[in-house]
C-alpha cells in the first residue's frame, strides 16, 4: 500500500448505526448499469417527470464533480467522490436512501497527482455491492471493500495506473468475486478478486502495443469499459471490451473462450461497454469509431462471424441498450438518440437532443432514461416504430453519470449534487 493511505472518516451519528448485512433485493441498483450491468431494473414503477424543485425527495451536496454513478442497495445509496481538484482524495460515500443523510465516507489518499482529462474528474468510477460488502476502485488508489457500515475488509495496491484521459472503468461482482477491467494505460489486464478476502483469483493481462496512450500507429488508445456478465451453456463469461479486441473471459477460470478483433481508422478505443442480446453482441468503438455486430459463437479468433459494421457513427461514451432485436443509443457528438435493426446495423429512426450524452442508458419495463450533459434526463419509450418521447426532466446542472433506478425512485449524480427523484 505504499502508493496510497487510508482514512476513515465517520459522519456523526449516523457512523453508529450498524446495518445489517442482506443480499442483493430485486428492487437494487447493485452495480454499474444495474444488478445484470445491462441497463434494465429489475421490478418496479419509476417517475417520468421531475425538475430541480418538483418530486425531488432529497437532494445533498457531493465535495468535487465526477463523472462515477450512484448505486442503490438495501437502502443504501454510495457513490465516488473526490475531496480536491487534484484527485489526491478518493472517496466512497455511503447515503441513506430515503432521506439523504450521509452515513459514512472512506477515504485513500495518493502520494502523487494523477493526469486526466478536464471532462473526466477522479471519481470517474461507479462501486459495486452484493448486499453484505461494497466494492471500490480508485484505480492509482486501489481497490478496496468495506462492510455495509463502512468498516474496512481489504485493500489491494495493483500498481500505478496513469492515463493522459484518467480513468473510468467499473468493478462488478459475480457471485463470489470481483471483476475488473484495469485499462487504460500501460498496464491493461482483466482480473477476477474473491470479494471476501481480495485475492487475486485470475489475472489476464492484455497486449498494448504502443505506450498505452498511443498505439503503434500513433493514434489515441485505450479501454475504460465495464465488464458484461453472461451466463452461456451453464457457466459464466465476462465479455469485455478491450481497445484492440472484444474478449469473453471465463469467469471461474480466467480463460479466453472466444475474442473479437476490433480495427478502426480512428485509433484503438472502448469507451462503451457491449450490448447483448442472445448470441448477438453490438459494439459500438470510441471516438466515432465504427459500430459492429458478431455472434458470440464458437472458441478463439470469432471474427468472422461479424453480422454487419457501419462506419461514421456519433461519438460513443455511453451504453446503449438492445432489446427485442432493436438497439437504442445516445449520441455524445453528434447529440442523437437513436434506434438501429440489430440484424442489419439499419437506422430506424433517430433525433437530435439538444445536449450530448456521456451516461449509459437507463431502462425500466419499456421507459427508457439518459441523462445528457446539461443534466436534463431525456424519458422515452423503446419503440422500434419512432421516436416515442415522454418527459424532460432537467436538474440544471451538468452530468455525465447514468441513472440509478431502485426502488420505485430514480438516483441521478451530477456534478454539484447527488439527487433523489420520486
């Protein structure tokens, strides 16, 4: 732990309220983009309308901006946070659900300040929960779990990981361990921790040809990815993508089952993470990169079983998802929402938003939410047939995080307040 320290800090009273240990309810928002970290709730109503003074429940001041996701479980609500501009403070926060008073925050400090990108503050990473501990990554700073009281339960020092673009991948739990994507950088690897102790279970480091910021070629690369778990003939995968190829790890063992080579004239880069649906994946490569689709069928170098590619597209920093054989993304320059046939890589329909969007979206039943960089949540129904719009429901402050639906109540980040819509 010599790159960083840890620092606990207590709030008040509510340090001494111990809560109990439960699993993963259906009514949580567990992890990044959800409990199956693909977009979708898993029960419940949620509002179609708000703004920054209507069916706010609470709202609370959050330290520094960050570009990391609240998540939601068992009335806990915690989220990243930094303590400084220069991110030498990283935080996690845990909130109480119902009312907004903050329960409990741990802190790591680092030794040294970190590059980034002014549009990707420190706290650019989203924790994960399975109801008995939480999960963190603070990237240069760490991985670390707590208990639901806050109460320390590991720590692993992986290394330094320096990026001219920061950091911004998420951890997510399967069963009994934590994957990670560490990218990007230098130091790139895939690596499976037993969520009770943090030992290191499988590693898999992938190649980086060039100096991790900059391919062979000289163009832009990186991953800041989130793994996908999948469950495919009776054993689980974690299908990530990488800046040059997309992988399914196995997640017991660590091992390449399949991979997909992905080439771009725009360099090497995974902002997004991949939807799934069936045996098809939809990948859409960063920096307006291209957009393709492949079955996930077979063992090693699938490559051949790409479907369709399309060239041109918007700028992808968010996820978008894909439901009954339609794939619906938001845009982060130009500023479109749009609908795709996933058999064919089609446009349907598409409308241009007056903002662009960094968050993921966000789905309960048919109702669709993402949240653009002014702060205003765009509602809409998923339908192959046009754009169905419902509600804008602006905050009037900038965000780049994704919608947390829990409980009937939706959690948005940005980047002044932490908010709690009902």
């Amino acid at each position: 732990m010599n790159r960083f320290c840890v620092v606990f800090a207590c709030v008040a009273c509510f340090s001494s309220l111990l809560i109990p240990a439960a699993d993963v309810t259906a009514g949580d928002w567990s992890q990044f983009r959800g409990p199956q970290a693909d977009g979708v709730a898993s029960s419940g109503d949620y509002p179609t309308e708000w703004s920054d003074t209507e069916n706010v429940r609470w709202s609370v001041v959050l330290p520094q901006p960050g570009n990391g996701s609240p998540i939601v479980v068992d009335g806990n609500v915690f989220v990243c946070s930094v303590e400084d501009s220069k991110g030498l403070a990283r935080s996690l926060i845990c909130f109480d659900a119902d009312n907004g008073h903050q329960r409990w925050s741990r802190t790591v400090t680092l030794a040294e300040e970190m590059p980034t990108h002014k549009t990707n503050p420190y706290a650019g990473s989203t924790p994960a929960c399975d109801g008995s501990r939480v999960v963190v990554w603070h990237a240069t700073g760490g991985l670390h779990a707590y208990d639901m009281n806050g109460a320390p339960l590991w720590s692993r020092d992986l290394g330094e990981f320096r990026h001219m673009w920061g950091y911004g991948s998420s951890p997510v739990i399967v069963g009994d361990r934590v994957i990670l994507n560490s990218g990007p950088g230098k130091q790139v690897f895939v690596a499976a921790f037993d969520v009770e102790s943090g030992e290191t279970l499988w590693r898999h480091d992938e190649p980086v040809p060039g100096d991790g910021e900059r391919n062979a070629e000289g163009k832009y690369m990186g991953t800041w990815s989130t793994p996908v778990p999948i469950e495919r003939d009776g054993r689980q995968l974690a299908i990530v993508a990488m800046h040059q190829r997309i992988l399914a790890l196995d997640v017991e063992s660590g091992d390449v089952v399949w991979f997909f080579r992905v080439t771009s004239d725009r360099g090497d880069l995974a902002y997004s993470s991949p939807m799934i649906e069936g045996d098809l994946c939809v990948f859409n490569a960063g920096f307006k990169g291209p957009t393709m689709a492949f079955e996930m069928n077979g063992r090693g170098d699938i490559t051949e079983n790409q479907r369709w590619r399309i060239e041109g597209n918007p700028q992808s920093i968010g996820t978008g998802i894909m439901r009954d054989g339609f794939v619906y993304r938001v845009g982060a320059g130009p500023n479109l929402i749009d609908c795709l046939d996933a058999k064919t890589g089609e446009t349907v329909w598409q409308e241009r938003n007056k903002a662009a969007f960094w968050g993921s979206v966000a789905v309960a039943g048919q109702t669709a939410y993402a949240t653009d960089q002014s702060g205003t949540t765009i509602v809409f129904r998923l339908s192959p047939d046009e754009f169905t719009p419902i509600a804008e429901c602006p905050l009037n402050d900038s965000s780049n995080a994704t919608p947390a639906l829990a409980g009937g109540r939706i959690y948005l980040r940005t980047n002044r307040k932490l908010w709690c819509v009902e």
